[in-house]
C-alpha cells in the first residue's frame, strides 16, 4: 500500500509491475483488483481528479483471460 484517500488505496501490484487506484471497505482487504500499470506519478496525479469528482474514471479493468494465441479475448 502506498496511500489510502477515502476509500481508495493507492497500490503498487508486483504481478503486473505497476501502481493502481481501487476501493477498499475494511483495511488491509482490497475491493477491487485493477491492472493499470501506472507509473507511480501517474496513479498519484490523478487524485485531486478522485477528490473533486468523488469517483476514479482512470480505470483500465480488471485483466482478462487470454486466448490459445496469447492476446486478450
């Protein structure tokens, strides 16, 4: 964990090498799992955006499976 903002955890998420922005309702427990792979200064930029809007639109998705060729679905 990085930061924690209201409800959203600023992470850092070592399987895809990347930092993220998700919610979380009790502490220590994630919410929601993201597979942005923003750089650190990204995912931290766009909390002023969090905080006035009351919502994250930054979101790529969740990550999906892939298919026999290796590509997203």
């Amino acid at each position: 964990m990085v930061a924690l903002i209201g409800n959203t955890v600023v992470w850092y998420n070592d399987i895809e090498e990347g930092f993220n922005r998700s919610r979380y309702s009790r502490y220590g427990s994630i919410d929601e799992y993201w597979c942005n792979q923003d750089e650190l200064e990204l995912a931290i930029e766009a909390l002023p955006k969090l905080i006035q809007a009351g919502e994250d639109t930054g979101k790529l998705g969740p990550p999906r499976p892939l298919d026999f060729r290796g590509e997203a679905d």
